[in-house]
C-alpha cells in the first residue's frame, strides 16, 4: 500500500465515540454537525454506567478496554472520549499507550465560563467522579484567581437523565426525578441572576446534564448563561483531523450505535435527541469487565500496564 492509499484508507474509517451511556450524544450530535461527511462508531457503557459513582481505577480499566476494542473492532482513526469522567480519569494513560493516534477529550469549561461571567460567580455541575479529579482540581487551581466558582457534585443526576428515556417508565415520573435533583443541586448555589453576588454562569461538567438543559433553565432563570463542551471539541476534533490529514472526503456517512447495555435505551435517546438521520437501530456488544476476572485493582492495572 502506498502512503497516500494508507491516508486514504484511514481519512474513510469511522470516528470512535463513547461514554457510560447517553450523555456522549450531545457530543456526537455536534460532531456530526460540524463533520457531516464523517462516520462515527458510539458506544454508551451503559452495563458499567455511572461512571461518576465509580472509583478512577474502574474508570481506567473500562476506558482502556473500551478503546483497544473500538480499534480492533471497527479500525477507528480517533477517538473523542465524550466523559468528563472518563477524560479525567483516564486520558492521560491512554494518550501514553497510544503515542500519535488523535485522542480528544471534554473537560468542564471552566475557561470559557471565566470568559463570559460579568458578575464573577460561576456554578459548576459535574459528577463525583470528575470532581474529585487531580486534572479538574488542577483546571480550578489555574483559575481560581479568576473568578469564584461554586462546584457542585451531582451524585444521581447522570443515571436519573439516563433513565428518563427507558422504555416503559411514564414521562411525568422520571422528569420528576431529573427535575428534584436538578433543583436539590442548584439551590445549594443560588441566587442566580445578573446582581453582584449572583451566579450568572453555569458550567455543565457532564455530557448527561445537557439534556437536562430545559430543566436547569427553567430553575436558574433566563439570565443565567449555560456552557457545554459539544461543540468545542467537534472544531477541536476536525483540527486534528486536518492536521493528520485524515478528514474524510466524500465518504458516505454512517453512525453506528452500540451498547454494553439495552439497546432499546439508546435508541430512544438517539431518536429524541439526535433527530433527523438518528439510526434506526443500536446493537448490544460485549466488552469484558476486566474486574470480572480478578479483584478489580489487580484486573485494572494489569491492563493498563498491557500485561494481559
Ligand atoms: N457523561 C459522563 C460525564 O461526562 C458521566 C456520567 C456517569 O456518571 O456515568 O462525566
């Protein structure tokens, strides 16, 4: 194979995308927006979901497999890890395995939420799991200075939004549950306004949480900015691209939906939330648990450490 057949035969390979469950289609749906001729292949972990309940160790471990499969499985040329939980926990290490494969991630937008606050006092939404984080606890060190910001860990949240689209549960009742921890959530941070003292910016630090956008609007107010990552890291991702020189030309462009969970679930959610061109149909696939083999920290780092 000559070099630009190589290049070619990569630039038609889909994009991997994944998450522990449906919070990573807020991402794919920007992607697709800003690389509509490209082919994407998403996972949602949803068997091994919340991943913000977990400890990094898990995190790791499910991260690593998740992506050594994405590439034997479907030859994937990057891969966008559409968690905040999972970039926090594990990007670093994967970056380290896989030297010069475009790896892009989602980090709560802290920076851009300094850039837009006019009274200083930024909320921040995020699960357990990226709170706890050295990389986020680094993010808020560089910033501190900057603004105030009220960080907010929202245990729950993500699997309430996970369960609103399962099948067979009443409409009424799992908004219920999205809309009391919503609102448990930013009472802890309120007022919210445009007056000195008040939150005017809320940084949502989940992939889940944009689906809960309605809901965070109605109970901040209409003053209140709201700032997700989704299409940031879609630009960001096509840079890469372009500099590998691996964007897809005229390939004819596909989304294949899979999960460690029930496919049913996905789908209604890619039906809801990612509309016109939304597959018809998610495929459950089996990606081990490396935990179910040994005790989970001796299966996680034998793993990471490519000993298995
Ligand atoms: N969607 C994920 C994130 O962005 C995490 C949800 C979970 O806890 O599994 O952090």
């Amino acid at each position: 194979m000559t070099r630009s057949d190589a290049i070619h035969a990569a630039s038609a390979a889909p994009i991997g995308v994944f998450d522990s469950g449906i919070g990573g289609l807020s991402v794919l749906r920007a992607l697709r927006a800003e690389l509509p001729q490209e082919s994407f292949v998403y996972l949602a972990d949803t068997g091994f979901a919340p991943y913000g309940e977990r400890g990094d160790a898990f995190v790791r471990a499910r991260t690593e497999a998740i992506t050594a499969w994405l590439k034997a499985e479907h030859h994937i040329k990057a891969l966008v890890v559409a968690c905040n939980t999972a970039t926090a926990a594990a990007i670093h290490d994967l970056r380290e395995r896989y030297p010069g494969f475009p790896i892009i991630g989602v980090e709560p937008a802290l920076k851009p939420a300094v850039a837009a606050t006019r009274t200083g006092r930024i909320g921040v939404l995020a699960t357990r799991g990226t709170v706890a984080s050295a990389k986020f606890a680094r993010l808020l060190a560089n910033l501190q200075a900057q603004a105030e910001f009220i960080v907010q860990p929202c245990a729950g949240l993500a699997r309430a939004i996970e369960h609103s689209v399962e099948p067979g549960v009443p409409g009424t009742q799992s908004r219920a549950e999205v809309e009391a921890l919503c609102a448990r959530y930013l009472d802890a941070m309120r007022p919210f306004g445009t007056q000195p003292g008040a939150v005017d910016t809320l940084v949502l630090g989940c992939t889940h949480y944009v689906f809960a956008e309605a809901v965070l609007r109605q109970l901040a107010g209409p003053a209140v900015r709201l700032i997700e990552t989704g299409m940031p890291v879609a630009r960001h991702t096509r840079r890469l691209l372009a500099q590998a020189d691996a964007l897809a030309a005229h390939a004819p462009a596909d989304v294949y939906l899979l999960t460690t969970g029930h496919p049913q679930w996905l789908q209604a959610a890619a039906t809801r939330w990612l509309k016109a061109g939304a597959p018809r149909s998610a495929t459950r696939v089996h990606i081990p648990n490396p935990t179910q083999a040994a005790a989970p920290h001796l299966a996680a780092s034998a793993l990471l450490h490519g000993s298995t």
